[in-house]
C-alpha cells in the first residue's frame, strides 16, 4: 500500500506536543479539496504550543526519508511523512492525524518492475533460485599442461603481470 501525501489540514506536532503550522505553497493543485504540502512547506515551520521551559518554535531539518522519488510535482516533492525531521530543540516531529484518505501514491516498483508486495509466481521464483545458483558458482579459467609423465592435465592461469609504461 503506497503513502498518503501530507495535506495542510494533517496535524503534524513535535514530540511533546507543539503543533507545526504548515501551510502549502502550491497554488493550483489539490487533492481531495485539500492543498498538498511540498517537503519545503515543513522546513522552517512555525510550531506554537510546545509546553517545554525552552519550547520547540520552528523546524529546523528535514530528510529524505519523508519522500519518494515518484511524488513530484512541478513545484516541488510532495510530502508524504515527517521521518527524521528535527525542530530547532532537536525533537523528532510526529503526525498525529491525516485529513485525507484519497491520496496514495503508487507502490514502489522493484528492479524487475514487480510491485512490492505482491507474491511472486512459481516461475519468477524458479528463476530467481537460478540466478541464484549461478552466482554461486565462479569461473576460473585453466590452461593445458604436462606433468613430468608427458600427460595432460589442467592448472588454473596465471595472474597477469603488470607492464611499466615507459
């Protein structure tokens, strides 16, 4: 199951309980009526609230772990989680409730363009188990020789010697 995209109407708030204002800077799009935020719209977000001695007050960091490479816009990467993003205490930042339920992104396609997830069939695991099995095995390359009986027999080759570029 893909991600949801973080709207402005999500209650992001640090660890101790600040709320983030974040309002979205795309102009034109929605989803589902709500305005999605990019990951800039979370760096250097106000937080009010925060009950420690020396609150929270702004977001400080962001990662790239709150996105996808399939998310982006023409303005932007959308936000689709706050996965190592720090406020200016160091406190990690939390989502506490999503406004929207229709806005998943796609699922991850792997290297063989299956989707994550999904059960591989009994051809696509005989296969893999054969890939396998030959990446198990290496190759060395031998050369004729003759023992001392005249008879053949196999050696592995040499190492190649290096040449001094003169």
């Amino acid at each position: 199951m893909g991600r949801l995209v973080l709207t402005e109407s999500c209650v992001i708030k640090c660890a101790h309980g600040g709320v983030v204002q974040h309002p979205s800077t795309d102009p034109i799009r929605t989803i589902g009526g709500l305005k999605p935020n990019f990951c800039v719209d979370i760096l250097g977000a106000a937080i009010s609230g925060c009950p420690l001695n020396s609150p929270c007050t702004k977001v400080a960091a962001i990662s790239s772990a709150m996105t996808e490479p399939n998310v982006v816009g023409a303005s932007g990467t959308y936000a689709l989680d706050v996965s190592g993003c720090q406020t200016d205490r160091g406190s990690a930042l939390v989502v506490e409730s999503r406004a929207n339920t229709n806005s998943k992104t796609a699922k991850k396609a792997g290297v063989n363009n299956s989707v994550e997830g999904e059960e591989a069939t009994e051809q696509e695991q005989r296969e893999a188990k054969k890939k396998e099995q030959k990446e198990q095995y290496r190759l060395y390359l031998l050369r004729e020789s003759k023992n001392s009986l005249l008879k053949k027999i196999y050696r592995p080759l040499r190492p190649s010697r290096s040449f001094l570029d003169i």
